[in-house]
C-alpha cells in the first residue's frame, strides 16, 4: 500500500504583475518551475530517504505534501487523503518535524511548550499529561522538561521537536534534517529512536530529508533524488549503485570496496553540479 503518492506534482512560481508589482518588491523576475510533475510512491511502514542539492527544490515538495503550499498542479496524497481537496483530514495523520528553533517558546519550558501545542492540537486535556511525560520519557528529556527551551542545547531542542511532531500520534512523519546541529552522540541516539522505535515499535512511516549522507545509508530503504524539480531517481542505494555503474561512474575501488552514497550521489548530480570526477 502506498501511504504517500503524488502524480505529476508541479509548482511554479509566478513574478507579481500590474498593480502588485508596483507595491512589492520582489527579486522574482521570471517564472520559476521549483517542482516539476514530480512522481513517486512510499510504502506503509518505510523510511524513505528525499535526497538533492542546495535549490533543487525539496523544501518546496514537502511544503506542498505536508499542506503549507498549494500545487500549481498534479495531485499529492497522503494517506490516502488529497492534500488540496481533503486537507484536514491529511493533517490529521501527519506530523512534521523541522530543524526551526524559532517555532518555540524561549522562555517556556519544554514540558510547557508540548503543552501549548497539544492544546492547539486539539488533544483531549485528560490524555495531555500522559501522552508528554511517555514522549518525554522515550526521548530522554524527563530531567530537563522543566527547563526553560533557550537553556536547551542543539541535541535537546531537535529531542523536543520530535516529540511535538509525535503528540499527535501520526502515522506519517515528515522529518527535515532531523540531526541537523547535533553531537555526534545525539545524532546516533535519534537515528536509533527512529528506526527502532518510531518504525520498528509504532509501524510509523518516516519521510526523510537530510544533507547526512551516511544516515541515508544507516536509515532507509528507499530513496529518491531530485534535482532542478525533477525526480531523477527513485529506488533502493543498490539500485542506484547498479545504475551509476551502468552508466561509467564510481568504478569499484582496488580494495573490493563498494562506492559509497556520497560517490554514487555526486555522480548522480555532477552535470548539473559541474563536479569534477
């Protein structure tokens, strides 16, 4: 079963025009195709790795998968739901979890920030203390819940996002450089919360989009790349590897050793990129 699917996903960006441009100003000068008839397909149950370069447009996609931004065209489901035209009911079975310090507040403490967004959740006040003590508990932030969040280290304020992003028990995730800032450490701590726990435990579906390479390979079964708006590549590492091979790039190494996702990745994207093998 796919829990999420677009076809032929587009967004396009249009410069002001008559009355409107003169009011605004705005370094748009032209049309702007950031998405374009994007297609792909995620699995109930699969942690699905959205890889591409600086402006290649990922930020746009999942804006438009997780309802923040309308789709110029094409259509976008998740779980079942079309993100336009049954939008409640696909913000409902989602959560999103993004590496924005700034959507907290500073002077509340942690337990006091899932608090207000619980409520704004529209969770059942009886279940609110419960539903953040476990969270807070699974993420190891029982010490410091009550803390102020700007005495919050980087590890521990991504901890509470995670835990935001689960209140509402959704069996979607959408995570955006989750170990975005992170030690060493927390980083693995977090991947090791989202594999065994988060799927593992609670079958949950995890859309996941990071520079980390490395934790492509640690954390996901499937993968997609874009690049210039374009999906280029949808599949599992060793497909794509298979692919890059076919094609002349990232020849096996004299030691026997498979090339790594970054390699297969740079060689995947160089000809727009300009890298030099």
């Amino acid at each position: 079963m796919n829990i999420i699917e677009t076809v032929e996903l587009t967004k396009k960006y249009q410069p002001p025009k008559g009355l409107r441009a003169m009011l605004i100003k705005s370094a748009l000068k032209e049309e702007i195709t950031a998405v374009d008839k994007a297609n792909i397909s995620v699995k109930k149950g699969e942690i699905f790795g959205f890889l591409g370069p600086n402006g290649a447009g990922k930020t746009t996609f999942i804006k438009m998968l997780t309802t923040l931004l309308r789709p110029t065209s094409g259509k976008a489901y998740v779980n079942g739901f079309n993100v336009v035209e049954q939008e409640d009911e696909a913000k409902t079975s989602m959560g999103l979890v993004t590496g924005e310090e700034r959507s907290f507040y500073w002077r509340l403490s942690g337990r006091q920030n899932l608090q207000f967004f619980a409520t704004l959740y529209g969770l059942n006040k009886v279940d609110i203390p419960k539903r953040i003590d476990a969270l807070l508990k699974q993420l190891e932030l029982t010490k410091a819940a009550d803390n102020m969040f700007y005495s919050y280290s980087s590890g521990m304020k991504q901890k509470l996002a995670l835990a935001r992003g689960l209140l509402c028990n959704p069996s979607i995730l959408f995570l955006d450089e989750p170990t975005k800032s992170v030690d060493v450490i927390t980083g693995a701590n977090i991947r090791r919360f989202i594999r065994e726990k988060m799927v593992g435990e609670d079958n949950r579906t995890v859309f996941l989009t990071t520079h980390r390479l490395e934790e492509v390979e640690a954390l996901c079964d499937r993968l997609a790349i874009i690049k210039k708006g374009r999906i280029c590549f949808t599949g599992t590492i060793e497909e794509l590897r298979k692919d890059v091979l076919a094609k002349g790039g990232s020849p096996v190494s004299v030691d026997k050793v498979e090339p790594k996702l970054e390699d297969l990745f740079i060689d995947f994207i160089k000809e727009e990129q300009n890298v030099v093998s």
